[in-house]
C-alpha cells in the first residue's frame, strides 16, 4: 500500500499544495465533519507542545475521530529505554494514524518508514513541522487572496526559526520577493540563501527593522528572537529591543498587510498591535485547525472531493 | 645498486591491486575492507610518487576479489582509487571506486540530534553533489561533506 505519510511538504508540488490549501477551505465552511467516525488518531508526543497537540486533537475530534496518545514522554516506555521503533509498532495495533512530535530530527521520517498506518509529523526537532507550514500558506492565501507575487518579511530569528525556513522553501513556487530582517547573529542561513539562488527567489538583507523597512510588506512574518540563541550576550542586550513591532510602525504600511507569528510571542510583537487589524496571528492559529484536518483526511486517503461532496450534502441538509 | 638483491613484491597470480590511495587515507581504506583480519598474502605501499595525488598508497591482495558493495564503501574515503582485478597474472578487469548514489550504513551522521545516532538503525545518506562531496541524510536532511565524514 502506498505510504501515505506527511513527514515534508519541501517537495510538494505546486499542485499538491494548493489541493490542500483547497481541502483546507473546504473545512473552515464546515469544520465539524463525520469523516473520521470509527477512527482512532493517536498523538504522540515525545515532546511536549501544548499549541500543535490541541490543534490535532481538535481538528480529529470534530472530524468524528477518537483521540489516543500521551503528552509527556516522561511516562511513557521511551524513558525506561524503549525504542522509537517499538513504541510506533506498538501503537500502530490501536490506531489509524499517528501524529507524532518528537525531539530528533528525522524521527518522523524514520517512523513513516517502518509504521503500517501513515504518519503525520507534527516537528521532529530541528528539521520539519509541515502542518505549521500549511497553515502559514492558508493564512497568505486566505488574507491575500492569492500565494503569488507577495513581499514576504521574515523578522527576528532567521537561523534557527525552523518555520521560517520551511515556509521560504514551500514558497518557491510562487515568485515571492523576501525580505530577510535579522541580528547578524540570527541572520538567514547560506544554505537557505544559496536554495533561493538556485530556485530564482529574489530576496533582500536588511539588519535594520522600522517603518521604512516594511513599508511595501504584504506579509510581515515575525518570530522570537531567543536568548539562549546568543553566544554573545552583549549581543543580545543591544538587539534585543530593536526586532520589536510597535503599532506605530505600521502607520504607513499597505492596507492588504497582514501580521504572522508562529506563537508563542513574548515580548517581539507589543500588546499594541493586537487590536490592529493588520494582526493576524490568533487567526493564524485557527487557520491551524482547519489545515490539520486537511492534513488528517488526506493521509487517510479522503480525497477532496470526498470532502466536497460532503459539504454539499451538508450544505444541502 | 644493480647487483643489490631487488626486493621482490610477488607479481599476482590472482587478487586484487587498489591503486591511487591517497597517501592519508590509505590505512582507512585498510581498515574499511577489513584488511587486518584476512588470511591473505598482503602488501601495503605507502608514499610512492603519484604525477595526480603527490603521494600515493598501493594495496596488492592475493586471492581476494571484492564485492561492488564493498568497493562503494571505499568511495567515501577514496574516490578516485582504481582497482586492478588480477587473474592468471593478468589484469583482467580495471575497477574505478564510483561514489554511489546512496550510501547505507557506511557513514555516520554527524547531527547528534540525528534519529540514527539515537535508535539502533542503518543509517542513510543521499549523494547531493558528487564533484563536491556532499552527502545529504535521509532522515534528519542535514548536509555533510565527505572530508569529514565519520565511518561507522
């Protein structure tokens, strides 16, 4: 059988995403389905994180499915020594499909390999979390009506903000201009500069961050520029301040401009903004959920039309 | 110096003669194909003079041919070595270590967070760019060069 495992969407075609990115719509008309009746979508979470876990065990609840899983490693088999391996073999007996997070990198990719049922990655350390990538294009596609042609900002933390670089690689398809904003400590990473050479993605540096910086922004991405990233601290005390948005910056900018930030913020986006509506991060995380399901339904196969076809029958009711 | 008794490294009858071994590389090669373990009549040669590698390193084994598996292994270490198959005192076939597309549980991932460096499982390299040396792994995606690989 085909593994129909989401462990990437770095490869996803254009088509591909933009099918999910459909199926996606699909579910925000009409979040609460009867899709997943019978089924049992276990979350296993080798690491702990709050945000994803409730999206996923959201979006299997109001597709009709059961929850199983654990959230802290610490009582599970793994901390007496168990491996990766068995736990997936071992949970592949009682669910459908298995949406794992944990802390090494490929864990998930490792699991897809070896699981009968399909998996979805919801972050293996460093390296992917594909369900905060959709969403992060179903939050663009839906605020600018279109993924092409945009003026990307990616602000604060471009080293190891991993959902920064996921959404760069999966928006290749669609001729964005980025614009990276960062300490030179964070700075974009040459790997990720070199991918977007070879993939003829024109993009700007910049070290300072004011208005003048995102007047022509479509899209302002910002992320948490973290301590505990310095090796210098007086680094950090001087920049610390200086990748925080104020309401006042956004003054000038476009009208179509709209706020991102994968959450939690803590002190890089002021209170001030919230009640601006160019601030879209809380919907942003809604728009988690309908992607999740999205995601969900088409691991297990449902296809988008299925999932239209229900919408009619629902919308018909 | 003519009448000095030549030191004679046996002509083979049958084996295998690994040629163009970069000078530092030579006791990985050793190492790789397990050389300190085998029965067979062996010579090693080191820091002969190489108009391509400035130094190089020869391996003649008698009797012992070598799988394609166990050549790509050398690849990694190696990539220009050749291989002279020897039988009747004949090369018989030239061999060129190519550096396979893939390399599976040859190499060690050098990303500590790396699933294979913390689950008892093969690992996994995909050969990004072979002129360059750079080998990608399957499972966490980190690149790594081959000049600093670490064997498994």
């Amino acid at each position: 059988m085909e593994n129909r495992s989401l462990v990437t969407i770095a490869n996803h075609s254009k088509e591909r995403i933009l099918y999910l990115l459909e199926m996606a719509q699909e579910f925000e008309k009409k979040p609460n389905r009867h899709l997943l009746d019978q089924r049992i979508v276990a979350t296993l979470f080798f690491e702990p994180s709050t945000r994803t876990r409730l999206s996923f065990e959201t979006a299997a609840n109001r597709l009709g499915a059961k929850v199983i899983g654990f959230t802290d490693p610490k009582v599970t088999s793994s901390s007496k020594g168990e491996t990766l391996k068995d736990t997936i073999m071992m949970v592949s007996n009682y669910a459908d499909i298995i949406v794992m997070r944990h802390y090494l990198e490929g864990a998930a990719r490792y699991a897809s390999e070896i699981a009968p049922v399909p998996i979805v990655n919801a972050g293996d350390g460093a390296n992917q979390h594909p369900s905060q990538t959709m969403l992060d294009l179903y939050s663009i596609y839906k605020t600018q009506g279109t993924l092409e042609n945009l003026n990307i900002y990616l602000v604060g933390d471009l080293k190891y903000g991993r959902t920064v670089h996921s959404l760069l690689m999966a928006m290749r398809h669609f001729n964005p201009t980025f614009h990276f904003i960062a300490p030179n400590e964070l700075k974009m990473p040459e790997e990720y500069k070199l991918y977007c050479k070879e993939h003829h993605i024109h993009y700007e540096e910049h070290s300072d961050f004011n208005e003048e910086t995102i007047a022509n922004a479509d899209i302002l991405y910002m992320t948490r520029v973290q301590r505990e990233r310095f090796t210098d601290l007086m680094e950090y005390e001087r920049v610390k301040d200086v990748y925080i948005l104020h309401n006042k910056m956004l003054e000038h900018t476009r009208p179509n401009l709209r706020i991102l930030h994968p959450l939690p913020r803590v002190n890089e986006i002021a209170y001030d903004v919230d009640n601006n509506p160019k601030a879209y991060y809380f919907q942003q995380a809604q728009n988690g959920l309908y992607a999740r399901e999205a995601i969900l339904c088409d691991v297990l196969g449902i296809t988008l039309d299925e999932v239209k076809a229900d919408t009619n029958r629902i919308m018909n009711l | 110096m003519s009448n000095k008794k030549e030191l004679q490294v046996a002509a083979l009858e049958n084996g295998t003669v690994i040629d163009h071994i970069p000078s530092d590389k030579l006791f990985t090669v050793v190492s790789l194909l397990d050389l300190q373990h085998m029965d067979s009549n062996i010579t090693i040669g080191n820091n002969f003079e190489s108009k391509k590698l400035g130094k190089k390193g020869i391996i003649k084994i008698a009797g012992r041919f070598f799988t394609d598996e166990e050549i790509s292994r050398l690849s990694v270490v190696a990539p220009n070595m050749k291989l002279n198959i020897i039988r009747n005192y004949e090369v018989v076939e030239k061999k060129e270590v190519v550096m396979p597309s893939e390399l599976k549980g040859i190499v060690k991932c050098n990303n500590p967070k790396c699933i294979t460096n913390n689950e008892p499982m093969q690992t996994w390299f995909h050969v990004a760019d072979k002129e360059q040396g750079i080998l990608k792994c399957h499972y966490c995606e980190k690149e790594q060069q081959v000049d600093n690989i670490k064997l498994i």
